[in-house]
C-alpha cells in the first residue's frame, strides 16, 4: 500500500517539474515475469524508472548499505528503498554477486518485473559499457523475456555526487522484450554472451550513447 501511495505521490512531482518524454510503453508486458534492463546514469534511475512503469511495481536491488546506514544523511535513501519495496544486498564478491541473482530469481518466480543494471555500476563518463551476463543467466533461470531500457537525461538531473536532483530533460525509451528462447539453439555459455550484448546494443540504440571498450569497474565508493 505505501509503494503505491509513494509512487502516486513523487509520479506527481516527476510529471510537474521534469515531464518525461516516454516512448515504446506499448512493449512493457502488463503481467508475468519481466527483467528491466536499463543502462545507469545516475542514482535517481532507480527513481525514474519505477515511477514511469506504472503498469508494474518493479523491484530493484539496492547496496545493504542504504539500509543500514542510520546516518540522518542517509534517512531519506533508506525511507525511499524500503517504502519502494528494494531488496538490500551486499556488493563486491563474486558470492554477493550470486546471491543477488537468487534473490532476484524469486522475485521473478512471483511473476513480478525485476530492475537490473547489466553494466553493474553507475557509467561517470556518459559512455554505455559492456554487460555484464548476469542478466542472461537471470532470463534463462527464470525462462524470463528481458525489457531493453534507454534513459537519458538522468545523469543531468542527479549528476554522480550531486545531493539533490536538477530540473533537466529526461526521456526513457523502451524496445521490444528480447526472449531467451531465441537463444535456444546456442550453446549455453555463448547464449548468455549473445543474450547480454544484444541486450546491451538494443540499449545502445535506444540512447545513442557512445559505447566504451571494456567492462565498467565498481568504483571504491559508489
């Protein structure tokens, strides 16, 4: 019930002071098991993207220590992510990296859409890296279709350390669901490969972003 209030509440404010301009709606599927795959600009995508889908509630995975940082700094990102429903998860280790993968294996069981970063971290310089395939083991694990995402504009809204969000332009694209099943003729290894860069380029496509040779490393702080 908070989930729905809060999201009424800040759809309002998004729609008041940055009017985003959405394209491709009519390809989020309104029920069953979804990945939201969308490249990351900023700490407020995980804002944007929830507030714009409001044919589903999507749930993203969030760093642990949202929640358990008691600074009065970090009160409002903590009230947000639990109020908005977000499953804390460490982060750094290959075994965190697969336990976030089964937590969200389950959430996708419940036949509910999943929010993930295929680069694994925020880009600070604009550039669109090389997925990661954690997404593909995600949507052959679950037998789930994945929803390529475009964002831009976010980062101009919440650039990397800014505290609060600007008034700038934001526009969020979404193509057409890319189907495991499509995949099924390839080896399992080079599927998930396959999977994760056409996911990847579809997003490329959707953002124009000029893409980055290699894999976007999780800064120290992030």
């Amino acid at each position: 019930m908070l989930y729905f209030v809060l999201r009424r509440l800040l759809g309002i404010l998004l729609r008041t002071f940055w009017r985003p301009v959405v394209e491709g709606r009519e390809h989020i599927p309104r029920e069953g098991r979804v990945i939201v795959a969308s490249n990351h600009l900023s700490f407020i995508d995980s804002i944007i993207l929830p507030l714009v889908v409001t044919e589903r509630r999507i749930t993203f995975l969030a760093k642990s220590e949202y929640f358990t940082d008691r600074s009065l700094r970090n009160a409002p990102s903590r009230w947000f992510f639990t109020a908005m429903g977000a499953v804390p998860v460490p982060r750094g280790q290959a075994r965190a990296a697969q336990a976030s993968l089964d937590t969200a294996l389950e959430v996708l069981k419940r036949e509910e859409a999943f929010g993930i970063y295929p680069e694994g971290t925020r880009s600070r310089d604009g550039r669109l890296y090389r997925g990661r395939v954690g997404v593909a083991w995600l949507a052959f694990a679950a037998e789930a279709p994945v929803l390529p995402v475009g964002l831009i504009g976010t980062d101009r809204v919440q650039p990397v350390g800014a505290r609060f969000p600007r008034i700038a332009k934001v526009t969020v694209r979404f193509a057409p669901p890319i189907q495991p099943k499509d995949y099924a003729a390839v080896a399992p290894g080079l599927a998930r490969r396959q999977l994760t860069d056409d996911v990847i380029d579809t997003i490329g496509r959707l953002t124009g972003q000029e893409r980055a040779p290699g894999y976007n490393e999780l800064p120290a702080e992030d």
